[in-house]
C-alpha cells in the first residue's frame, strides 16, 4: 500500500506536470529515486505481508516474486504512455486515460482511483485502531471496551488534523520509514531469538501449510502493497537523467521484493497458519516479545500509530481534490476557472471521513479481506490492468505481433485476477464466519464488543 507522506503529495495522483522526458540539470540521481520510490511504495502494507502468505501457504511468495515484477513492468508502461501523449495535453493520469481510450477511459481512471485512494483511507483508520487497542488496558475504561475506547480516540485526534496544514505534519514521515525498519528487524530477530517458537504464548506451534485456495486473496493483498503508480511519471521527470529511470524502478521493486518477501517468509514460519492480518498484533500478543521486560512490541505499535494517524489527514486531502477535479469547474465571467468553496472542501472531507468511519466499524473484524478487495479490484486495476491497457492502445500501431500477444496476454490475466480476487474477498466479507478476527489488546481476552457504538455491529 503508498505510504502517503507528505513528499509524494508533491506527487499528485491525478494532476500535476509530467514532462516524462526533459532532465532536470539538479533532478535526481538513481539511489535518490530509489529511495523515494521505496518510501512512496513499502508503507502500512508491510505488516500484512505474514498474513497474506498464511491465506495462499508457502506457494503465495512464488507469487510474490512473480507479481512484483509485473508491477514494475506496469509502471514503466505508464511512463512510455506519457510520452505518447498529444502535444500540449497536461500529464496526468486521467488525460493519459482520455488519450486512450476517450471519456471511458478518463472515466475508469477516476472511479477505481478514487476507489483505490478510499480502500486505503478505511484500511488506514482500522489500523490506527487495532495499534491503539494493543496499548489500552485490556480491560477497558468504564464501560468502554478497547476497541471501543480506540474508536472513540482515534476519531476525536483525527477530526482536527483533517483542517490543519499538512506541512506541520511532515516532521512526523520519517516514523513511518522508521517503523518498517522496526518490522523487519523484530521479525527477523525471532528466527535467533526462538527458533524453536518455544517462546510464542500459543502451544503447540500452529502448523504451515505449502498451498491453500486462499492464494486469491494472497495476491490482492501483494497487489495494494506494490500500488502507487500513479505517482511515477513525476518521479521520472523529477529525474536528472529520466533515460535511467527503468534502472532506479527495477532496483526499487527489488528492493521492495526482497523486504516484502523476507519478512513474509520470517513472520509465516513463526506464526505459521495463525498470522493475524497486522504483524505487529502478534508480535504483540503471540511472541517471545510478549512477556519481555523490554516493551518493542508496545513501541512499534507507537510508530505505526503516530505514522497511520498522521498519514490519513493527506490521504483524505487527495481523495478530496480527485472527487472535486471530476466535478464540473466553476468558471468566473472571464473564463477563468475558480477554486472549490471553502465549506464544500471542509463539508466534502467531513463526510469521506464520516463514511469511512461507519465502514470500518462495520468490517472491523474483516481487515484482511478488505485489504484483498481493496487490492484485488483496485490495485490491480489502476496499477495493472489499466496502464497495460493504455500503452497497448497508444502504441499498437508500432508494435511487434510478439508485443502485441504479450500485453493482450497480461490484459487477460489483469482482468482474470481483478474477478477472482473481487469473487473471492467479497464472499469472504459477506459470509458470517470471519477468518480473520478482530485483533485483542496484549492480555484481552479476545471478545469483541461493538453495540454501544454502533448498531451495524449488533450482530458480530
């Protein structure tokens, strides 16, 4: 999942020039790029890298490896589409889809982008929540559950953030950055620290497993973790030689794939078929850490919950400005067109974050399927499926039959994925037994008590 820092805000989704081919004579360097490349990319979708191996078994990091290439392909098809862009069309995504394919494409790209960007703001806030239960008392305040008592909190930090400038919150980046580093060295460490998993609170060791049909919902996952595409072409321009960019984006997916992959593989040894969707749940709750007299559990929880919170306010801001940019543009007497009204922005941000707050009370307990779907349908489409389709009709004229079977070919498999992984998450969501439960403070017993929230859980 894109890690929303402050610096990729300067990289907006759907506007902003791209030039995609003249050099900035003080741009940067390859390792420069890579390095926002990675801080853009390998976010928040880290700590489910565990959970999404126990849904496919041992086989989902052959899909991995096989999915993160294609993903970096994808992107670089996106830059190449730009540059065959009409002269004098601003660069941005949704002009690259009017290029291509006339207002259904346009169209496409604002739907599932917008889609992509909410899936990402509703996954944002359960995680402020689950990273909050792990450090409320486990019995609660009063009568208020953890879970309960983390909803509450979240939301009253959140609702002044959504109105101040983001700029204040940039001292704050670096956490998430920081936090990833955190994951992967504590996960790692168990494989020294108890290799026999003697240590972890849950006896005997839960067993592995090498395949499973959950390997559908394994690739929505691994696709919301490497989705942030739309940001590359201002990547590339921002280049002082953008001729080397296909360089810095296969070293960053590498990277990605190595991080990724390291600490999927590490984390399903351990926890094996109990993973639970947050990594840093069970470190929390079932691991040699959890009875440490050092805290690291605690304060990893502390980092990704500062980066999460500080996180949303841009995310809701950008979803904010793709909803308004589809709207008619309201022009003055010379023609000019005129900024939003303040209260409609504010209003407009109010309600995405009223939304996605009554939708994740509603799913709490599902976020490992709601990162599928959110992957599967979105992810895959806007990072996959619609920059494949694009260039193949952008430059369809001028390729080989070779090239042309093979992006037809990865056309098919997008749309064949986007089925299976939508099919596949939306039955899990909508079936009554969750195979992901909602996660417990360290010491809960593990109930989870929403009714004197809201209504729409009355039934968990």
């Amino acid at each position: 999942m894109q890690e929303p820092a402050d610096d990729a805000l300067q990289l907006p989704l759907l506007g902003g020039p791209s030039d995609g081919a003249t050099a900035c004579p003080r741009g940067a360097s390859v390792p420069q790029t890579c390095a926002i490349v990675l801080n853009i990319f390998v976010g928040l979708g880290l700590l489910s890298m565990p959970f999404a191996v126990m849904k496919g078994g041992w086989v989902a990091l052959i899909a991995l490896g096989l999915l993160v290439p294609l993903f970096a392909a994808s992107g670089q098809l996106i830059c190449l589409s730009f540059e065959m862009m009409p002269g004098g069309m601003p660069r941005t995504y949704a002009n690259l889809g009017a290029a291509a394919a006339g207002s259904a494409g346009r169209n496409a790209v604002l739907l599932f982008s917008c889609c992509e960007l909410f899936g990402a703001t509703l996954v944002t806030l359960m995680i402020c929540w689950q990273m909050l239960e792990l450090l409320l008392p486990s019995e609660g305040i009063g009568p208020l559950h953890p879970n309960q008592l983390a909803a509450l909190l979240s939301c009253a930090v959140l609702l002044p953030l959504l109105f101040i400038d983001l700029r204040r919150l940039s001292r704050f980046s670096l956490l998430g950055s920081l936090s990833t580093a955190v994951v992967v060295c504590l996960v790692l460490a168990l494989l020294a620290i108890d290799p026999q998993r003697s240590a972890m609170p849950q006896q005997p060791p839960p067993p592995r497993h090498v395949a499973s049909l959950g390997l559908v919902q394994s690739l929505g996952i691994f696709a919301l973790s490497c989705s942030a595409h739309t940001t590359l072409p201002a990547l590339r321009s921002a280049m002082a030689k953008p001729s080397r960019f296909p360089a810095a984006l296969a070293a960053s997916f590498g990277i990605m794939a190595a991080c990724y992959g390291t600490v999927a593989a590490a984390g399903y040894w351990y926890w094996g078929d109990s993973s639970s969707p947050l990594v840093t749940t069970d470190l929390a709750v079932n691991s040699a850490y959890t009875f440490s007299r050092v805290p690291v559990d605690r304060l990893l929880a502390v980092f990704v919950l500062v980066s999460a919170l500080t996180k949303y306010p841009a995310l809701n801001m950008v979803l904010q400005d793709m909803i308004l940019s589809a709207t008619p543009v309201r022009r003055d007497s010379l023609g000019n067109a005129r900024a939003p009204l303040p209260w409609v922005e504010r209003a407009l941000r109010l309600t995405l974050f009223a939304a996605a707050v009554l939708l994740a009370l509603t799913v709490y307990s599902s976020l490992g399927s709601v990162l599928s779907l959110v992957g599967g349908l979105c992810s895959l489409t806007c990072s996959l499926l619609l920059p494949t389709a694009f260039y193949t009709l952008l430059a369809w004229e001028r390729l080989s039959w070779p090239s042309r079977l093979s992006l037809s070919a990865l056309v098919v498999l997008s749309v064949s994925l986007i089925a299976l992984t939508t099919a596949s998450s939306l039955a899990e969501l909508t079936s009554s037994d969750h195979s992901a439960p909602a996660p417990v403070a360290a010491g809960g017993s593990g109930s989870s008590s929403w009714g004197a929230l809201s209504p729409l859980l009355s039934h968990s």
